[in-house]
DNA sequence: CACACATATAAATACACATTCATATTATGT
DNA sequence: ACATAATATGAATGTGTATTTATATGTGTG
C-alpha cells in the first residue's frame, strides 16, 4: 500500500525533478518555478503530492515557504534507479541483435 | 526517457509482483496465472510490457515460454525502494504528531 | 487597512493506461 | 490433419490523474 503511493509520487518526471533540485538545497515555490518552467500551481500540486508521500518537507520562512527532501536516501534512490534502468537497457538493446 | 518507461514499468503493482515471481526463477505463463490469481490474457499483457522494458526475457520450452528476469539488479532494487518507502513513511508518520 | 507578493486549492479538461472480453497464433500429441 | 494446450493480441471500457484556468488564502509592508 505505500511502496505503492512512493512509487506513484515518483513515477512523475515534473515531481523528480522537483525532487531533485530540493535534494541540492532548500527551494521556494518561486525558485521551483523558476528552474523547472512549470507553472506555479503545478508546482504546488506537486509539491502536495510529494509532502503527502513523506518525501519532501517544508518550512515557512516569512512570505516564502521553503520545500527540502525528507531523507537524503530519495536522491541516492532515484540514482540508482537511474543506474539499473540505464544497464536494463543495455541489456535489451544488445538483445535486438538477437 | 528510459528512466520513465522503467519507473513505468514497475509502478503497477501486478508488474511488480510478476518480476519477484521471476526472480525467484523461471516461470511459465500458466505458472504466473495460479501464482498471481490474474486472468492469463493480463498476465500475458504485463509480460509483453515487462519484455518491452527489457526487465524480462522469454525463450521457448515446448509449448510454454519461460519468463525471468533480465537482470538480478532489478529484484534488488525493487527490495531497496520498499526499504526506502518504509524508512519514508516512518519519518512522514512521525511528523504527524507535531 | 489596503496592496502586493507568495502559495494553495478547486473545478474542469484531457489523456494515459489497467483490465476485460473475445479471438488469433503457435506447438504438441494422436 | 485435427484437437487441444499455451500464449498472445486487439478492441472496448473504465478509471485515475496530470495539467490548466481561475480563484482563494496567507503574509509582510507602506
């Protein structure tokens, strides 16, 4: 049930790479917007959908509302997702010669 | 790109549970249909993702196709995101409480 | 208090995708 | 060659969910 809801929440590419830059440092929704070129209410959409699933957290600091990764676990994570989902597909394009 | 059909690929769960049943070793269609309780045309749909993906590979053994997995790396990464997932979930219940 | 800035939410839309149902393909044994 | 077993495929359906548009909420400042 809830390997099932992270796996959801990251499925998202706008949400990896939202993940990703608060994974590099605490970032307003302004500055999210600003790097990943969503709109604003996107980015808050998001950004709900990863606070719900645990994986970010925020902070109020004046006007601003600061986001940052829950767990540095969730970076390493989507590396070595990245990692095994680059050396499957090695393995299946070597396949095709087949 | 490959990264999304990979995460894709694994976030259904019937997906998910069809790759740890060929983890643990070749398995034939009809196998996977008791194993999963799933109709064989939905078993047989999954695999063709699962393939597609290049997460499984087939040959022929009479008149059964044997599934299993492309790679070792894969149940092991499905094991590590469930750690995560876990680890996630502690620290997002803990913040309930505040 | 009123205004501007920062963020969140709600409803509407569109689209992807899991599942089912029906049917096709391929192989084996007699 | 035929019947049956094993698997695959295609189309139809339903459901979930990402995105957009519009609006609301909250916060500091003059």
């Amino acid at each position: 049930m809830n390997e099932d809801s992270f796996l959801k929440c990251i499925v998202d590419s706008n949400r990896r790479r939202i993940l990703m830059f608060v994974g590099q440092g605490e970032k307003c929704v302004t500055e999210l917007v600003e790097l990943t070129g969503m709109e604003q209410s996107l980015v808050s959409h998001h950004l709900r959908s990863l606070r719900d699933c645990g994986l970010v957290r925020s902070r109020r600091h004046g006007k601003k509302i600061l986001y940052n990764t829950s767990s540095s676990d969730i970076v390493d994570l989507l590396s070595r997702i990245r990692e095994v989902a680059d050396s499957v597909k090695e393995l299946a394009e070597g396949r095709e010669c087949v």
